[in-house]
C-alpha cells in the first residue's frame, strides 16, 4: 500500500519516492530525498546537496520564534557557506508570497523552499516550528532539533563545524 502510494505520488511529481516511503527520520538514517521549488531560482532537489553539510530549517512566516532563529541562521549560512555548508529554509506557509515578504524583509542570503502542500514536512514528521535537520555529507541525518530556544544557535555551530571536520 505505502508502495503504491508512493509511486502515484511520484508519478504525479508531488513528492520524491524516497520522501514518500520514509517515517520520522532518525539520527544515522538517510534523510528523505525531496525537490522543492524555490522562492528564487531553479528547483532544488536534497540530493543533490551530497558532498555538503546540510541544514534543514523547516519554518512559517507566522512562526514568532522562526522569525528569531532566521537572522542568526543566516550568519552561520554566510560564515560556513565557504567550507562546504548550505541551509535550506524550507517554508510551510500556505501562501509563497508571505513566506518571500518575510524572508525578504529578514534578508537571508540562503534559500528558501516551498513546501506549501507540507508533503515534504509530513516526510520529516514536524512535530514543532521550527524544526531543523542536520544532515553530513553522505545524506544521513545527525542532529534533530525540534522548536527553537535561546543557546540552540551554539549548538548548531558546533554540529556544523564537527560535521565539517569529518
């Protein structure tokens, strides 16, 4: 049955098999492979990030402590970017043109992704906003992190600089 849901999905160009088939994903398992469209710019696939130190950032414009969390994730992008890292903000508003005025007005350099159907959301199991999903170089998941608290910024930078170094 999952199987065959699976494969209408990904016939219909709505969610990536591997997105479709996957349950939480857990520390050590690969994450979900998914394309999304971009607030700007070309499509963007997870795949296609191997080799890169990926993080996650799945968010909402309406979202207080997403909007908190944004500015600093985007000087971790800027400062990290360089050495082999990438941040995708990947939005759940129903509306694309609320999620581009916030980022927007926030200026975040990294991209934003649209999941406005939330398949991908619903594949990564989101539980809390924001949530955010460190992924390695070989496209295993290692660090999920659901809501957002002061000091969780300090701990991302240390995961991406240890995920770096391996």
């Amino acid at each position: 049955m999952l199987l065959r849901r699976a494969l209408v999905l990904s016939s219909l160009g709505l969610l990536s098999f591997a997105a479709a088939q996957a349950a939480t994903p857990a520390p050590g398992g690969t994450a979900p492979d998914f394309t999304l469209r971009a607030l700007h710019g070309p499509n963007l696939r997870l795949k296609e990030q191997r080799g890169q130190v990926v993080l996650l950032n799945f968010w909402a414009s309406w979202c207080g402590p997403c909007r908190e969390e944004m500015p600093q994730l985007d000087r971790l992008y800027r400062k990290y970017q360089s050495a082999g890292f990438t941040l995708l903000g990947v939005s759940v508003d129903d509306d694309p043109k609320a999620a581009g005025a916030m980022a927007d007005k926030l200026g975040v350099a990294f991209p934003v992704l649209l999941d406005s159907d939330k398949q991908v959301s619903k594949a990564y199991d989101l539980s809390a906003m924001p949530s955010t999903v460190l992924i390695d170089r070989d496209g295993r998941v290692r660090y999920l992190h659901r809501g957002y608290r002061d000091g969780f910024i300090a701990t991302y930078e240390q995961q991406i600089r240890e995920l770096l170094k391996d």
